[in-house]
C-alpha cells in the first residue's frame, strides 16, 4: 500500500507523466486518487504507474 504524498510516474495512459498518490480509494481493490503534473485527477491500480523515489517528482 502507497502512502498519500508518494511521487509516481505513469506507465500506461499518460505514459511518463509524473504525478503523486493523494489517497488510496475504499475499494477491495487497490485503487488510488493520483494528481498528475498536467493538472489532471484520476484513479488508478498499481499497474499503471510505479513509485518513485521522493526526490524524483517534480510536482508540487
């Protein structure tokens, strides 16, 4: 399970962008809020984006 506030970079749909976990849905399945450096909000599973380090992110 991702913390809120974990930077990630997308691997499918908007492959490269970086964004970061704002929550994680109250779904059985392990879905999260994600804030993209583009402006948009979406939900995601884990396959579609990876962690990346804490300095990494360059979103604010």
């Amino acid at each position: 399970m991702l913390e809120p506030g974990t930077p990630i970079e997308m691997t499918k749909g908007y492959k490269g962008v970086k964004g970061t976990v704002i929550e994680r849905t109250e779904s059985e399945y392990e879905l999260y809020v994600l804030k993209l450096e583009n402006g948009i909000h979406l939900v995601a599973g884990p396959t579609a984006f990876v962690p990346l380090a804490k300095g990494n992110a360059e979103t604010g």
